[in-house]
C-alpha cells in the first residue's frame, strides 16, 4: 500500500483502505507530487461520488450494474442477449471497472485518457 492511500485511508475512516483506490493513485503519483495527488484522490472521492461507490454494503456499486446492464440492453441488445445467455451478470465484470475508474486493467495511455476526461468533464 503506497503512502498516499495509508493516507488517505487515515482521512476517510468511514471508507478505510479499499483495494481498488491503489490503482487511482498509483495513475495519479505517475502525474504530480505525492500532496497534490493525495488532494486529487480526496476531491475525486469525495465530489466526484467514487466514494459512495464503497459505502454501505457497496449499495452505489450495484446500482451502477443494474444502469449498465439496462444500457446494454438498450444500446447493445445483442451484447446483452449474448451475456444474459452466458449467465453472465455486470457484477462478474465490472466491479473493477468501476472500482478502480477503469485504471486496473486497461493499457495506461488508455488509463490517462479516461482519467483526464473524468477530470475534464466532472470537474
């Protein structure tokens, strides 16, 4: 665990440390000064709403699945039909994704795109 998530896991006792968080910040401490980083994961938990997504019982977390799979159903019906054949279910997949804001398992140019985005079109 790096030191910017034993920190921030100190800042936020209702959340603590949660695997996914590392990832975050291992993009971020890749981008800017290990302070400035710790302040970004705060304002991206915090006002961004990644926080709610590892509070009560991952409550947040299930709700995203149910949106994405109701998007697939709706965008990408044949998607959809082939997953729902295959018994598979968001949560199998994209809890990760989600989690960690696609930083775990996606190529880092990719990882800085979607973060800069995030970064861009939220904040």
């Amino acid at each position: 665990m790096n030191l910017g998530i034993m920190a921030y896991s100190v800042y936020d006792e209702d959340i603590g440390y949660c695997q996914g968080q590392s990832f975050l910040a291992a993009v971020l401490l890749l981008h800017m000064p290990e302070e400035q980083a710790f302040c970004v994961l705060v304002k991206i938990m915090y006002d961004y709403g990644l926080r709610d997504l590892y509070k009560n019982n991952f409550e947040d977390l299930h709700c995203k699945f149910y949106q994405l799979e109701r998007l697939m159903q709706e965008q990408l019906p044949d998607l959809h039909g082939h997953f729902s054949d295959l018994n598979l279910e968001a949560h199998m997949y994209a809890s990760q994704w989600f989690l960690t804001l696609f930083t775990a398992k996606f190529p880092l140019c990719m990882v800085f795109h979607i973060i800069d985005l995030l970064l861009c079109e939220v904040g």
